[in-house]
C-alpha cells in the first residue's frame, strides 16, 4: 500500500478528467450509499469491496448481497451488484462480486445517417471482483481485492485489470473507536481495440485494398486512496440504541478530492437510518462542479432475524441536479 500512495498522489488539477473506466468510482451497494460512501472505517460484509475490503473479515459466515440502482433517474441507466461472500475459516473470508451497467439499447448513427435507422447497439460494461480479507488481530484486519474490468461495444472493447487493498484497526472500550485507510484502482493502463477502429481503403499509388487499424490511446485508471474513522456512541445498554458518526477524506488522482462526513442511527440491529454528504470543490456552483450528485445521501436498512440466519432490506436516495436522483434498492442474506 505505501509502495501506491506516491501514485496516487500523482494527480494535480491539470490531469482531471483524464482517466478512463470511471464506472469503477461508482458505489454500487445500498447500503453504502446511503453513507454516501464515506464509511471506510466501519463497513462491513460483501460490499465492503469498493470502500475498503478489510471490512470483509468481518463477515459472520455467509453473506449474499444484491442491489439494482436507477442511476440519475430519468437517464434510463441501471447499474446491477451481485456479491457473495465466504468465511474460510477462523480468520480468514473470500468473497467474489459483479457489478453491471445496463445503459439501454443506443440508436446507430453516422455522419450520413445522423437521424438513425441502422439499429441499435448496446454497451457493457463489466467489473468482477475476487477479494480476500484477513484478521490478523482482534484489532488489526486486511485485504485484497483483484477486479477484472471490461468494457464493450459491438466491435470494440477494453480489457484491464486492477487491485485494492485496505487496512481497518479497532480499538477504544467495546469497540467504539474504528480506522480505516484504503487505495483503489491501482492497475495497468487501457486502450480499445477492435474491427470498430479497422476500415478498408487503398494506398496512394495502389489498387490493392489494405485493412488499416488505428491504435486508441492508452488510458489510465481512476485511482484514489480513502482515509476515514468512526465512533460508536451506545445510548441504552450494549444492544439498545447506537449512534454512529463517520469522516472520511478521498484523495483522487483525476478529480476533485472530497471530504464527507456522516451517521448512522440503529435500534437494536433491526433498523438503522443513516446519512451522509461528501464535500468538494465548486460543488455549490453549478457552473463548476464536476458530479451531478449534489446534496445529501439518505437511506435505512430493516433487518429480519430467522433462526441464525438474517434477512435485510436496504434502501438509498443521492440528490441529483440535473436528474431525479439516484435511487438504490438492496437485498442482504447472512446465513
């Protein structure tokens, strides 16, 4: 990890907007999102994997997780997460995740038909996750996560690859005190490539037909590091009423660097309401600001217990503008 963070430091205003594959900042749990992303320090379970992946040890035995967005409501873009993980043994937990964006069929035009009629294409765009998190302490945990990225159209794709890594430490009476630092995004740069970037023509000079191909221009990944904490304040008894707030700061290489702060209100494990607003540069002005998520993020969780097995209901709303909003629907099982 501090082998990366000279890397990601690397940014400077200059270099934003210069990356590619940033469906990879997107936050694609429920759960998190209603933290608005800022709960590197106490995530928890499979969707521990994009905010800091040392959250991962936590996970009880098995947990399967799902979560369809309606992303920027009314731009007709869904973004699907599937995620299950596994407990290994004492110590340590596999989990393996997908996240797909479904951006709808996309009318083909051309510069002689820009009005359509030749079809439709649909893009993909793919990430899979494989994560492995480990207790090395009551206090100290950590992990990996290796994702495979893919991005496609019907005659051109990209291909990549890219590592997280995380480290969560606990302490202070019953827990209270959590710390979290994670790098993301840490991999290899991407091009296209594809019989979309290929066209058949002649030579000056020549009446042999030749395929000429173009070569796309390499891009790099999204990189980033999140440092956050939390407090638990336990209001009535050990498993009554607790109040958690959360901090955290984002250092991006090719945006904005946020600051976020949050918290989350639980009863007894059963409910849990949270919120959450990150903070960045210019993101009052809607002349300057660089993401259409604007406001406060908002959501609750209902958790059903069944036997030793659990059952929860997550919900999330991020304020738009332009847009509806983001809205997330979530299911969690731990068995």
């Amino acid at each position: 990890m501090a082998c990366a963070v000279s890397a990601v430091y690397a940014g400077n205003p200059d270099r934003r907007g210069q990356a590619g594959a940033t469906e990879l900042l997107i936050q694609p749990w429920a759960q998190s999102g209603g933290w608005a992303g800022i709960n590197s320090a106490n995530v928890r379970g499979i969707e521990s994997e994009r905010m800091n992946v040392a959250g991962l040890a936590f996970l009880s035995k098995t947990e399967l997780n799902f979560t369809r967005t309606t992303w920027l409501s009314g731009s007709d873009i869904f973004v699907n997460a599937f995620g299950i993980g596994q407990r290994l043994n004492e110590s340590s937990v596999l989990g393996i995740t997908v996240m797909s964006i479904d951006a709808g069929d996309i009318e083909i035009t051309t510069v002689g038909q820009p009005d359509g009629g030749l079809g439709v294409f649909k893009p993909s765009f793919v990430n899979l996750g494989l994560s492995y998190a480990r207790s090395f302490s009551e206090r100290i945990h950590g992990g990996i996560t290796l994702r495979i990225i893919s991005q496609s159209t019907t005659d051109v794709s990209s291909q990549g690859a890219a590592f997280d890594a995380g480290i969560q430490y606990i302490t202070g009476e019953k827990d209270r005190v959590k710390f979290g630092i994670a790098l993301r995004n840490v991999g290899t740069p991407m091009a296209f490539g594809g019989d979309g970037l290929a066209a058949r023509g002649t030579m000056q000079g020549s009446s042999i037909a030749l395929t000429l191909a173009q070569r796309s221009q390499l891009f790099e990944l999204p990189s980033l590091m999140n440092i956050g904490g939390s407090y638990d304040f336990w209001l009535v008894g050990q498993d009554d009423y607790k109040l958690t707030v959360a901090a955290n700061f984002t250092s991006n290489s090719f945006t904005n660097d946020q600051f976020g702060l949050g918290g989350e209100f639980s009863w007894k494990g059963m409910f849990a309401v949270r919120a959450g607003y990150q903070y960045e540069d210019g993101i009052r002005d809607y002349t300057e600001r660089q993401t259409a998520h604007d406001f406060i993020n908002a959501g609750f969780s209902i958790n059903a217990p069944f036997g030793a097995s659990r059952f929860s209901l997550d919900y999330a709303y991020r304020s738009t503008k332009p847009f509806n909003g983001t809205h997330m629907y979530g299911v969690r099982i731990s068995l």
